[in-house]
C-alpha cells in the first residue's frame, strides 16, 4: 500500500472504491461532486447525513470516528470529473471544533475486492473545521485519486462556496447536516492513538515517495500518446484552456510531491543523526561514522526515487506541452507561433489571453501558458524597475494581444506617454494605424484622456447602477478601452493619480483595462497613498522573475514575458487587419 503525501497523485485500479476513516474523534463525512474544475452544480450534489445517495456514491448517514464512504465512479453522471471526499467536525459545544485539536485523520482507499491500495494521513491541519481529504478526477478517460487535505476554518458551509454553491444553498446544506446531527445517535467509537500523525517507519523500511503521480510511469508510457484538446469543454478553445490549466495543476502538485518527499528524507536523516549523537555508545568510533554513512545513504536513496518519479512524470508533461503548444489559437500562442501567419480578425472574443509562461526550477525549460480569463478583471502593470525600454516593448506586445484578441469595433487602445519614450516600442501601433489618436503626451495629454475615461466609466456605473448596462450614452465609447500609461507617474498630479486609482478600481467592471508600465521606486514620493493601486494590479516583469504563485500549492513560479522574435513583423502584419477590420466595421472613424 502507498502512503500518499499532500499533492501526490495515484492511478485506480477499478472504478469501485471504499474509503475508510478512522478519524480518532466523531466526524461528518460526505462526498460533493464536481465538474472538471471542481465546481458544484447545486445542493443536489452533495451527499451528507442529511441525504447520503447520490448516483454512484454512498456518504455515512451517521456521525462516528470511524467513516466509511463507498462509490462506484462508473455509475456518477457523465459531466462529474472530480469527486471530492470531505470530513467536517459536527456543531456543538461538547465536540471539538477544530481538526487541530484532534488527531490526523487517516484515509484509506481500498478496491472492489476490500483490499487497500493508497493511504493518506491529513496533517498540517489547525483551525480547519472541515476538510477536502481525497479527491478522484477524470483524467484521459480513467480515474485517479489525489491526497489534498485543503481545509477550511469556516466549516463545511465555506468549503461549500468555495466550490460554488451560493451562499444560501451552502448555508442550507449546512443546516441540513446539523439537523441531521441532531437527530440521529453518534455511532459508537472505537479507542485511537492519540497521536496526531503516523510514526516514522523504522530505518529499515522506505518511507512515502510519489511511486505514482499525474502521468504514467516508464512500464505504461507507451500507452500514453498525448493529444491537444484531451480535457472537457464544449469547443476547442475551452478544451484546450482547460488542458493548460491542468497541466498547471499537475505540474504544481507533482512538484509539490518531489519536494515533500525529499523534506521527509531530510527529516527522517536528521532524526537519525540526532538519535546516533544523543548515545554515547554510537557518538564516536568506526561503527558510529557507519551508521551515519548509512543513514545518508537511505537518505540519498529516497531522493533518488523521489526525483526519477519526478522526472517521469515531467516527462509526459513535455511531451504533452509539445502535442498543445502548436494547436493554441493565436490568443493562446506565442508570437513565434505560424498561427499568427495566418490571423485573421476574431468574429468572438476568447475565453483567456496568454500574458506570458511559467515554469519552476525542476525543469526550467518545461514551460506553461499563463492563461488570464477575460475580460480582465484587474489591471496590469509591467514593472520597469529591471528594464524601462524592455518594459514598454513587453506592454506594447500585451496591449497588442488583447487587441487582436476582441472582434472589430469591441476594444480599443489608447495610450499616455507623457515624455515620448515609448515612440521606438509604439512603431508597431503607430505604422499600422491600429490607434484610434496617437499617444497622449505632456501633463495636458494625461489629464484629457483620464478625464475623458473616468466620464465614461462613471456614465457606464450609472447605467449600471439603473439597472441597463446598455444605456451608455451616445458620448461614451461602447469599445473596451486598454489605457497604456508609460513612465508612470511621469506628466501626473494629484489630481490624475487619483483618477487613475478611481479606473484601475472601477474601470474593468465597465470594461476599462489599465496596463501600466512604472517602476515604483519613481512614485516613491506619493507614499502609501499608491498602495492601493499597485496592490490592484497584477504585477508582470520584462524579464524572469519567480514572484507569481499558483492557486493550489503556492510555489513560487518564474514568469517569462512574451515578446515578438527579434527583427519580426508579426505585430505589425497583425495590427494592420486589425486597423483594417476596424475602418470596415466603422467606416466614419479613423
């Protein structure tokens, strides 16, 4: 049997599960099912005490410290891709009321015919009332499960928002398992350890290392043939985002896996050394300097493991980036991409754009599209602290991508350079005609074009206040505006700085999108008064910079911009159709 650790992936051997677990203290247990990025449809998908069948799943209908949950993943509906199991501790002064002051709970899956094959204990835990243990999800048309342990201070009722219940339907689940606590027994409850986590096993056995993780390992790779759109969707588009973004998730926790394992080898050498210095039979002398040869030696080991499962598994997410990266629509691609060659104006926006890659240190050279969904919902600011003029050719390349992203006539670019020196990096944007007015320049510019945007954005939230979004007036351009604000604040007063704050705050609801290339050391002057709209904006780097964190482990990721090849003339050849579409769209501007 496999001891999984947080972030570890494992293969089923069935569809048919029983999952068992002791939890040392009386606990709920329930199951919530998902669709590919974990989000429920509504209270109907959730078994609990309360209401315990759901197709394919059988939840406890009692509370007990010792839960079993059983399912049968070929009978869930066609649009679940991931199950979750869940424990949350009951409501009530006399239970405890946070896993952190209870023991680990401990999880085991077993197979159709009961015998177990992964075990994951949830440690870490302190104020969590409830808890994602497990989650088994779709992947290439099989099933896998994964140790997550995610937990939630606020109780089954957040960990229900959380994915994507409304707050009345979560609060009334909520409800509906405390009622069910109340009026039904506690099952009995069966002496536990009281320890809070598993011991370590002795030195002459292996401890938890990732023997399986997100992709198939050497004995079965030759029948994994990867193959671009291979995730959930309804077109394409929304296949190929959703197979990025698993990707990212799996490189995330399979890392997270190598890193844990290599932590516990450490770990374990430490205890070790510490236990051989702490007797003095084993302190000194030829037997001493042996047993601590072998004790790195087993450390050397498990990190050994721990790196070839690593590298397998990263080696079916190259050769799955190299299937996805030449099938990525222009709004995905890079710009070295030949679909640019071919680009024509979209009739429909997309889904996401791509600002940039991603990738961590274990391979850099494997690389993720940093997909952002749009519209964008917060500004962007290339930091220029690094590099000024590459800063501004990052932002000319992004302001560049959203434009060509949105169908002719629906966004437009304008942009403040309040000393011309972004002119160079604007050639693209200012031969091709692709600007509505040439860029803005001198305080007078600055103040002219935040006036006019801060009128419209606050005409659109008065429509939008009235209840008819549509109603902007006839003054206000119904287009999305991109603000390319260069040399931030340079050409800026107290009076256009705080129209800037109110558009990068009030602007994207209303479609206003702010890209602003600044070094913030040159605002330092302003104090803590631009606080507010640095932390509004997510921040991007004209060269690599490991400041970006993903939503499921938090690793640090080193983010790469992305900028035309040298000495191509794809953002020009590009901007040109779009000028183009937007005359024969609108045939009055120019």
């Amino acid at each position: 049997m496999i001891e999984l650790v947080h972030g570890q992936n494992h293969p089923l051997p069935g569809t048919s599960l029983d999952v068992r677990v002791p939890a040392g203290t009386p606990v709920l247990a329930g199951v919530s099912l998902g669709d590919g990025q974990g989000r429920v449809s509504g209270p109907g998908s959730v078994a609990h005490p309360g209401a315990p069948r759901l197709p394919g799943i059988e939840a406890p209908a009692l509370l007990a410290a010792e839960q079993r949950v059983t399912a049968d993943l070929a009978a869930v509906p066609a649009d679940v891709d991931r199950v979750h199991i869940l424990l949350a501790l009951p409501p009530g002064a006399a239970a405890p009321t946070r896993f952190g002051a209870c023991p680990a709970p401990h999880l085991t899956v077993a197979d159709s015919g009961g015998a177990p094959f992964v075990s994951f204990t949830v440690t870490g835990l302190s104020s969590e009332a409830a808890i994602v243990a497990l989650e088994f999800y779709r992947r290439r048309g099989a099933w896998k499960v994964r140790a997550l342990g995610q937990g939630y201070a606020g109780g089954i009722a957040e960990l229900l928002r959380d994915h994507g219940l409304n707050r009345p339907d979560a609060d009334a689940v909520a409800a509906r398992l405390a009622d069910a606590v109340r009026s039904a027994p506690a099952a009995p409850t069966s002496p536990q350890p009281a320890a809070s986590a598993p011991p370590l096993p002795p030195p002459s056995t292996s401890p938890s290392v990732p023997t399986e993780a997100v992709r198939p390992g050497p004995a079965t790779a030759s029948a994994y043939a990867p193959v671009a759109g291979d995730a959930a969707g309804r077109s394409m588009e929304e296949r190929l985002h959703n197979q990025i973004w698993g990707m990212f998730e799996d490189l995330a926790r399979t890392v997270a896996a190598y890193r844990s394992a290599v932590a516990f080898a450490e770990s374990r050498l430490d205890q070790e050394l510490d236990t051989l210095l702490a007797d003095p039979r084993t302190r000194v002398g030829p037997a001493a300097d042996a047993a601590r040869d072998q004790a790195r030696a087993r450390q050397a080991e498990l990190v050994d493991r721990a790196r070839a499962v690593l590298d397998r598994d990263l080696d079916q997410l190259t050769a799955e980036a190299e299937v996805v990266e030449p099938a990525l629509p222009p709004p995905y691609a890079g710009w070295e991409s030949p679909v640019w060659h071919g680009y024509r104006v979209p009739a429909d926006p997309p889904m996401a754009v791509r600002l940039g890659d991603l990738h961590l240190p274990e391979r850099p050279e494997l690389r993720v599209p940093l997909l952002v969904r749009l519209p964008l919902e917060r500004g962007l600011w290339v930091d220029s602290a690094q590099d000024r003029r590459r800063a501004v050719e990052v932002a000319v390349a992004l302001a560049a991508r959203l434009l060509a992203s949105y169908p002719a006539g629906e966004c437009a670019v304008q942009v403040v350079d309040p000393v011309g020196s972004a002119a160079a990096a604007l050639a693209p944007f200012t031969d091709s005609d692709a600007l509505h007015e040439p860029p803005a320049a001198g305080a007078g510019g600055v103040a002219a074009v935040l006036a006019r945007l801060t009128r419209q954005v606050d005409l659109a939230q008065m429509a939008l206040r009235a209840g008819a979004p549509a109603g902007v007036p006839p003054s206000g351009d119904p287009a999305r505006q991109v603000l390319v604000v260069n040399d931030f604040p340079q050409g800026f007063d107290d009076r256009t700085i705080n129209r800037l704050r109110y558009l990068a705050d009030e602007g994207p609801q209303v479609g206003v999108h702010l890209l602003l290339v600044a070094d913030r050391g040159d605002a330092r002057e302003y104090g803590p008064l631009l606080d507010p709209l640095w932390r509004s904006m997510m921040r991007l780097t004209p060269e690599a910079d490991d400041h970006l964190a993903d939503p499921w482990v938090g690793h640090a990721w080193t983010y790469e911009p992305l900028l035309a090849p040298p000495g191509s003339a794809v953002l020009l050849q590009v901007l040109r159709q779009v000028a183009a579409a937007r005359r024969t769209y609108d045939p009055g501007r120019p």
